[in-house]
C-alpha cells in the first residue's frame, strides 16, 4: 500500500527516549561534521520523523526517515527579544536546533523541508518561544534552510514585505520567529538574488555580430519557453497589460527580474519637455502613437504565472517614422526611441552618449539577439538597431 510520514515529539524524560537519543546520535557523527553527543537534560526535546508503510502481517511498519534535537535556551531568549516585546516573561525560550538529519536513502525528496517547517509552526504556535535559531549549520543545511524559508514566506504571503528595499524585519521577526541575522540574509541574499543569464545570441564580439551563448532559459509557461531578453506582456490589475524586459531569475524563488517598458501615457508629460531642443520639435512635429513604448532601467520582481505571452519591441531612430508600415501589425507590436526615468521623471533618447557604463550595458542586453541584432553600445562600433526601411511595394 501507499506509505505516508509521521512526526513524533519526545522530550527525552524516560530512559527509553534518552536511549534512543543516544542510538539517533550515533548516526549523526557519521552524518554531521563535527558533531557531538549531547548532555540531556529536561530542556532537550527530540523530533523523529518515520515513513509508515503496510507491513508483512497487515499492520503499519515504521522506518525511520530522519530526526532533530531541539534546545530550549532560556537565557538567550532575553537577549532576543526586544525591550517591548511581550515576550520577555521569564518562560520565553529560543528554540534551537542541534542536530539535524535525514538518512541518505530519504534525502533529496522533501523530508528535510517538511521536518523544518514542522519546528516552524511548532515555534509560531507556541507563545513562548521568542526564535529559531540553529546551531553551527552546515553549507548543506543552509541551503536547506534558504530554500525552506523562502517557501515559508511565500506560503504566509509575505514576499512583498521580504522583497522590499527596507524590509521590516522586526515586523517578519515577530510573526515568523526568525532571527534577524537570518531574516536579513534571506531577504538580501535570497529573495532578491537574481542569475542573469546571457541570450541564444547574446553580447557581440569582436566584428560587432552577436556570439552564441548560452540558451539563457528563464522559464517556461504553456508551452512557451520564455529567455533572458524577450520582451513581455504581463498580466495587470488593470488593462492594458504591462510590457517588460525579462533579465533574469532568482533561483530560489522563480520570481522573475523584469525591467519595465512605460507605454506613453505612463510618461511624466514634463518629460518630454526636457529632450534638446532638435528633437523635441521632431517629436512634436508627428502624431503620437500608441504603439510607442519608453524603455527604463526600473527593475522589479515579477511572478512567472504573469506572463501572457511575448512582445515585439523594435527600435526606432529620432526621426518620424510610420508605425503601421514598419510593425508586423500584431497587437503585441511597439517601437521606442528614448529611455525614461520615472523617478526624475526625464526622458533622453536612445543614442545618448552619457549612459552610465551599467547603463550601456543594459541597453546592449535589451538589442541583442533581435531581428536587428547591433547593440547601441559595442566595442566594435556597430549600429543601433533602428527599423528598416520599409518594403518595397509588391507588383
């Protein structure tokens, strides 16, 4: 029959708990470097997780998937917790892992995770305990850890208070229990950790052509593959859909880095009164069209489940050009021809030379690999990947 998993808690007061604890502790000086026995007193507890399964005779038969041992720290509970913390009575405690192990045949199937979530919701359901902390983890348990914490957070909804640029952290501290050692590496090193991955055609080499790179694959959602590069539409709370610049992924998360791409009537009108004096008279000069986008280096964290499939953005140069001759005419089709900062609320155009070098390179990564594959910014001196001019008439 199916097997299922059970987690039983002792707190080492019989002699057949510390028995066993002893028996468990065996296993962890082959399994733990510089692991060590513990001397039991009433404040250890011990966690063992057992895989129940359908035995010879009919009834339930128990393996042993892994265990923890759990320390109550009184004495560093009031180092924790905070001057207005209602916690301080004399009964708060740090909850803190000692040992923790899963046997190597049960490893890399979710176990680990699932015991330390249960230490979790054990901490937050228990008043007194001020914190989880853990005792010299492992780089092992850490990523545990990392990846179980993020889990964590976007289960109790609260990524986009982790994700902040000023996080609250005594705020996450009091309703996840967490250190705020932990809480700060997690929301800094974790969830806004980002690999950028390089395009199938990615930066140009040395004859200012593209070179092959790597697939840079971000993800994939109905059946599309989605790569670093594409621009996007994605889902709003309100139509239409955003458009954006897909950079990267976090690793942990799935979320995706996104740099976001402002449809004119999301532009400052100010704006566009700070162009040099040239091209603002070109720009008055012709129509306004809603297929023209502004790219901007403002970047976000975005979920993948977003996604509503891809966008075609060409680039333009400063002077006038017919959109419905030089777009394909479908409805994710845009053109664009200045950078925009919403923060100062100015706009430049594309070929401005006084981008900061992180700048240019990021104008680089948003040409590359397209149907006009010559980045803004090369080393070789290539061109900008303005339109072409349009077909000539069919006879």
């Amino acid at each position: 029959g199916t097997s299922r998993f059970k987690i039983y808690c002792s707190d080492l007061r019989d002699e057949e708990s510390r028995r066993l604890v002893r028996r468990l502790e065996s296993l962890a000086v082959w399994l733990i470097e510089r692991a060590s026995y513990i001397a039991v007193d009433a404040n250890w507890r011990l966690l063992t997780m057992y895989e129940v399964y359908e035995g010879p005779g009919g009834g339930d038969a128990y393996q042993l998937v892994g265990f923890t041992t759990l320390y109550r720290d009184y004495k560093g509970a009031r180092n924790s917790a905070s001057s207005d913390d209602a916690m301080e009575a004399l009964d708060a405690y740090r909850l803190r892992i000692s040992q923790f192990v899963i046997l190597p045949h049960f490893q890399r199937s979710g176990h680990g995770g699932s015991l330390l979530r249960h230490v979790y919701r054990h901490a937050r359901e228990t008043p007194e305990v001020v914190e989880v902390c853990v005792e010299n983890p492992s780089d092992r348990f850490t990523m545990l850890r990392d990846r179980t914490d993020t889990g964590v957070v976007l289960e109790m909804g609260l990524l986009e208070a982790a994700s902040a640029p000023d996080p609250p952290y005594e705020e996450l501290r009091r309703t996840l229990k967490w250190s705020r050692t932990q809480l700060r590496h997690l929301c800094v090193s974790v969830i806004r950790k980002v690999v950028y991955s390089r395009l199938p055609l990615s930066s140009p080499g040395r004859t200012g052509l593209p070179s092959a790179g790597s697939k840079g694959e971000l993800c994939s959602l109905g059946g599309v593959d989605y790569f670093a590069g594409d621009f996007v539409l994605m889902r709003s709370a309100s139509a239409p859909p955003l458009i954006a610049h897909l950079v990267g992924v976090n690793p942990v998360t799935g979320l995706l880095r996104v740099r976001w791409v402002y449809r004119y009537g999301d532009v400052d009108g100010g704006a566009l009164l700070a162009f040099p004096k040239k091209s603002a008279s070109l720009y008055r000069r012709r129509r306004v069209s809603s297929l023209e986008v502004f790219y901007t280096f403002h970047e976000d964290l975005a979920p993948a489940q977003a996604l509503l499939g891809r966008a075609q953005v060409l680039f333009a140069p400063q002077e006038p050009v017919d959109p419905e001759v030089h777009l394909s005419g479908a409805p994710a089709s845009f053109f664009c021809r200045f950078v925009y900062d919403p923060a100062r609320g100015r706009a430049w155009p594309l070929s401005q030379r006084s981008f900061k070098a992180k700048y240019k390179r990021a104008l680089d990564e948003a040409t590359a690999g397209k149907q006009y594959p010559y980045p803004v910014f090369s080393a070789g001196g290539g061109g900008f990947p303005f339109l072409s001019p349009p077909p000539p008439p069919v006879a």
